[in-house]
C-alpha cells in the first residue's frame, strides 16, 4: 500500500506540472512495481496524446476538435460546466422561438405577441396592451379597449417592426391584414432571420466570455493544464451552439427561399 500511494504521488506531480509536460517520461521512483509502472506511463501517455491530438486538431481548418472531458467534481468550486452549457442552449432555443414567431412566411396572432410599444408610461409587450385574435386567415385584430390612449402608439410598433405589416385603425380596434407571400417579403424575412440569428451569436459570446473569464480567475491556484482543459471545454459548447444555430439558418433560408 505504501508504494502504491508513493507512485500516486509521483503520477500525480507529473500530470499537474506544466514542465513536466514538455519532458520525456521520468523513471519510476525506486522499487516501484513494473504493474504499477506500466499503469502510470500509460496513463500519462493518455493525457499526453489527448493534448497533442486536440491542439493539432484545433489548428487544422475546417476539422472537428477533438473531444475534451473532464471530471465535473474536480472542478466545480471553479465553474459549473452544465449552467454554461445551459445557458448557451437557452441561446438557441430563444433563436428557435423567434424564427417561429417573427420569420414565418404565414404571420400568427402570436408573432404579435412581444412586438414593443413604447408609451408614455414605458414600454409595453403589445399583448398587454390589447387582445390579439385571428379574425380570419387573412387578418389579425388587436383591440385596444383597455388601452386606447395607446392606440396610435400600437400602431406604429406594428408598423416598424420590420414584420412587412401595415396596420389600420378603426377606433379603438386595429386591423392588421396578412401581406401576401411574395417573393420581396420572402427575402425579407430571410434577411431578418440572418440578422437574429447574428444577434443570438452576439449572445452566445457573451456567454463564453463570461465563462473564460470565471476560468481565469483561478489561474493562480490550479494547474494550468486544469485552466486549459476547461477553456477547451467551455469553446466546445459555444462552438455547438454556434454550429446548431448555423443549421436553424440554414434550414430557414431554405424554408424561405427554396
């Protein structure tokens, strides 16, 4: 048992010291089994290998890294991996949601939903301000009976909300006909689905960058192949993120455009 525990500690030094990565593997301390030798070169080796695939990988254009994993219990007084991952995938999920609701070729009355009307007293989701209902298949009301002093104020939100709609008024009720599907309103939500989808990178990045900077805090009291693995790890996901929303646009356009 003791020397077990004498070639642990000896592993152990070597996985976690950065000089010892660029070295050739030492001997073994003196009357270590050769069993438990073999174990530890091979372990090392593992770790050496993985390094070395990732970073070639990483540097070749166009190739998928290599996959990092590590241990979530050694590192969770540093970061929480899942949190990271799930607020990167909330990212895309709210591209998901967008795209169905504002990048339809057939507008709903929920695509209305979170249009915003800036009022005296603030700004306001439109569907707080009136009832959004389908009164056929080609027009949409939105009646401002409990609100009619925001009436002019729906209007023009509706109007600019780059939806290709142009609202009419009729008292305290607004009429909202569907435009036709022409190929002019095709391309135009194409491009609107392009400029979500760039805003939802914008977002993703913030995510990765607070997550790289959480990393490098404890630059100062973990090993440094510790901080690279969970960088790697954390690029991964927003890589993922990124490669998932590239297809949601990809598809779309193709929804749109043919």
């Amino acid at each position: 048992m003791a020397m077990a525990l004498r070639c642990f500690r000896h592993l152990h030094s070597l996985l976690y010291s950065p000089l010892a990565m660029m070295r050739r593997l030492p001997q073994a301390p003196a009357g270590c089994p050769a069993l438990l030798l073999e174990g530890c070169r091979q372990c090392v080796h593992q770790v050496l290998l993985t390094r070395q695939l990732a970073t070639k990988k990483a540097k070749g254009k166009g190739q998928t890294q290599a996959k990092v994993n590590i241990n979530a219990a050694l590192v969770e007084d540093i970061i929480n991996l899942e949190a990271t991952n799930e607020d990167m995938q909330a990212v895309v999920e709210a591209l998901k949601e967008d795209f169905n609701k504002n990048v339809s070729v057939r507008t709903s009355p929920g695509a209305l939903d979170h249009i915003i009307v800036v009022t005296k007293d603030g700004k306001f989701p439109l569907n707080q301000l009136g009832q959004i209902s389908l009164k056929s298949p080609q027009l949409i009301i939105v009646n401002m009976t409990n609100f009619p002093e925001s009436t002019a104020a729906a209007m023009k939100a509706i109007r600019e909300s780059g939806m290709n709609l142009n609202p009419e008024v009729d008292g305290t009720l607004i009429r909202v006909p569907i435009p036709k599907v022409t190929r002019e309103h095709r391309e135009s939500l194409a491009k609107l689905a392009k400029q979500s989808t760039n805003k939802s990178k914008d977002a993703l990045r913030k995510v990765r960058s607070k997550s790289m900077n959480q990393v490098k805090k404890f630059k100062s009291k973990v090993s440094e192949d510790t901080i690279w693995l969970l960088e790697k790890q954390i690029q991964q996901m927003a890589d993922n993120a990124a490669a998932e929303m590239d297809k949601l646009l990809a598809a779309k356009t193709k929804e749109l455009l043919g």
